[in-house]
C-alpha cells in the first residue's frame, strides 16, 4: 500500500509477507494510529492497534486496507 493512502482510522490487514511486524501480528486486523510523514526515511512508517490490544510499528508495504 502507498504511503499517501494509508490514513489515521483506517481498518487493516498484515498480509502474509510482512516482515516489519511481529510474528503473531501477521494476518491480523487493526487500526492505523499514526502515519510517519511522507519525508521519513525510516522503515516503520506505520502504527497499528490491534483487536487484541496490543500495538506494533511496521512498513506500510506490509498491509492492505479493509473494509468494515
């Protein structure tokens, strides 16, 4: 997914390839809580919270929207 297309709020899934966020994160569904700004270097670029509470940095290669 594009960086300028991922959104605060929005609902995703970590695809099965990801390799920026923990292991029992992969597959699981949450919500975006902070996107780096488009002039970050960095490799996490993405904060997600998810259904079980808990929360983890990644790439925002790493998941796909989905809708509710």
């Amino acid at each position: 997914m594009k960086l300028k297309n991922v959104k605060v709020g929005q609902f995703v899934k970590v695809k099965s390839t990801a390799d920026s966020f923990k292991q029992r994160y992969i597959g699981a569904y949450g919500t975006v809580t902070h996107v780096e700004y488009a002039t970050y270097t960095g490799v996490l670029t993405v904060h997600i919270q998810f259904q079980d509470g808990g929360t983890d940095w990644g790439n925002h290669k790493d998941i796909k929207p989905v809708k509710a």
